[in-house]
C-alpha cells in the first residue's frame, strides 16, 4: 500500500522550533513528527511513501538516508519554488501513484456496481497525531467505494466540512458561514440545515442570518415558500488523514497551489463519492504549535496511545 505524507509547509505556527528545522523533524517524545507518521503507516500495510518537502528540504532528505528511509520505498517530491499546497502537491505527486495503474476514469454515474477500484493510499499530514483505526477506515472506503474518504470528528474547529445522513460531503462551514453544495440556503442551526432545492453555483453562501427569519417552532413555515424540503447536515472537523482512489488524480482538473478540500467540494457536486469517516472515539491532536506538542507528550506519557 502508498501513501503521501504532506510534509511541506513552514511551519509557522511552530516557530521558533521550526526557525532552524522543518516541522517534520520537529520532536516529540525524543521522535520526530515524520517518524512517528510513517512508523504508523507503516503499522497499517503502508509499504511505499512519497514525501513533499520544501522548508529545509534537505534536511528532511539527509534525516531519511541516515535512517536508511525506514526500510521502505520513500520518495521526495520537491516544492522547492512555490508551496502548492495539499492539492497542488498531490498533483504533482500524482506519477507515483500511477504507476502501474492502467485503468481509465470512469464518471461515477456511469460506473456499474459492484465497482473494483485501484488500490487506495493514505494522504496524511506530518503534523497530526492520532490512534484512528486506519484499517477501519480503509475497509470503510471500500465497502462504500469512495472516491476519497475523510476521517472527521466532531470537536470545535472554525473550518468544518458538512456531511449530509449518509455521510457524503455537502459542503463547509467557516465560522458562522455556511456553503452548500448545488443549493440555496435559507437558514442554518447546529444541528439542522434547511435548504430550497432550487439549484444555484456548487457552493452558495448563507442568505441572510438566523436572526432575520422569525422564529417559530415550524422552521419551515418560518421561511421563504420556495423552500421544499429540509436535511440534516453535519459539521464535523477534519483530521487531516485521507483515503484516496487514484481515479481521482486525473479528475484534479485545478492547477498551481489549490487545496485539496476545495477539489473534493467540486468533485461533490458533481456526483462524486467524497464521504466521511467518523472517529469521535478516537485520540487526535493537531501539533501546529509548541503548546500542542507539549501537551501530546502528556497524553502519550500518561496513555499507551500510539506504538
């Protein structure tokens, strides 16, 4: 199984840890964050990996050859002019999980069950850490036959993606703006998303505030006439850990830098299968600050959490 590990941002929340190093060499516990991701990719069949690097990139590339690059196939993918981004430096890794793979692109509409995809990979930041079950997860993108698979969990986050019931991307939330894919949203609540089903742009901000409909215990009889029907939609926080068919490589029509959540939202609306994997039980630490590391190296003291 491959993997890509995002590995080439600045880093500068991190500062001044990261004034003399990249963040992927960043400590914890006496580790640093690259060998703690790719030991447990390792742990879960990752046999092969391609790394971006950017900040101090040779550093990253010496780190890898002193440790004989773990006794696996690593890769580097240079950024070393422009940061491209999770999108971007995917695209431009995206030979490595070509290879050997053959088969076309194939619309999801058009594609008759059950389907046998290409092996997936993992797209996983350096700077996260976390117990999730990845297992769990791959046999999840399969059964489901995702084109990408997000592993969420429902915590404070002030950019959250949106998931309808069956668990399929719908849109995000970015602090109290809510955008919807493929309609108008008249009102939005934590819990319940209310939306017309007149089609408009893949992604539509919020009309107006909750404040400027009146309030009635029937939200629908509190808006506008045109609105048909009304949707659960979760906002749940991405962890920063993918599964990803290589059908969609070629479907990543954006160029430059771009990031990757703002393809899947396109490729949602389009018909494809961008879906969540809830890990609420889960461990998982963000470590984009010297705080954050601080605090992983208490839990992991105190916890048996990760190998």
């Amino acid at each position: 199984m491959k993997a890509m590990i995002l590995a080439a941002g600045l880093g500068t929340r991190l500062r001044p840890l990261t004034d003399t190093r990249p963040k992927a060499l960043v400590e914890l516990n006496n580790r640093t964050l690259l060998e703690i991701t790719i030991t447990r990719l390792r742990t879960f069949g990752v046999t092969e990996a391609i790394i971006n690097v950017h900040h101090f990139a040779g550093m990253v590339i010496d780190y890898l050859k002193s440790k004989n690059n773990f006794n696996m196939r690593l890769e580097i993918s240079r950024e070393d002019n422009q940061l491209l981004d999770t999108g971007g430096g995917l695209k431009k890794a995206a030979w490595f999980f070509q290879e050997n793979v053959a088969r076309g692109v194939v619309p999801a509409a058009l594609r008759p069950p059950p389907y046998s995809d290409p092996a997936p990979f993992f797209l996983h930041n350096v700077d996260v850490i976390s117990n999730i079950d990845l297992n769990a997860m791959l046999q999840f993108h399969k059964d489901h036959d995702a084109l990408a698979t997000l592993a969420v969990q429902s915590r404070p986050s002030s950019r959250q993606l949106l998931f309808n019931d069956q668990l399929q991307l719908s849109g995000r939330r970015i602090g109290d703006q809510d955008f919807i894919i493929g309609k108008k949203l008249v009102i939005s609540s934590p819990r319940t998303t209310v939306i017309s089903s007149e089609a408009r742009n893949p992604l539509l901000p919020r009309e107006g505030t909750a404040s400027a409909v009146p309030k009635s215990n029937n939200v629908e009889g509190a808006l506008a006439p045109d609105v048909k029907f009304s949707q659960h939609l979760h906002a749940l926080a991405f962890s920063g850990i993918h599964l990803i068919s290589p059908r969609l490589l070629p479907l990543l029509t954006e160029t430059g830098a771009f990031s990757i959540i703002d393809s899947y939202l396109r490729l949602a609306s389009q018909g494809e299968k961008i879906l969540a994997f809830r890990h609420d039980n889960s461990y998982w630490r963000d470590l984009g600050k010297p705080a954050d590391l601080a605090q992983a190296a208490q839990d992991l003291q105190q916890n048996a959490l990760l190998s």
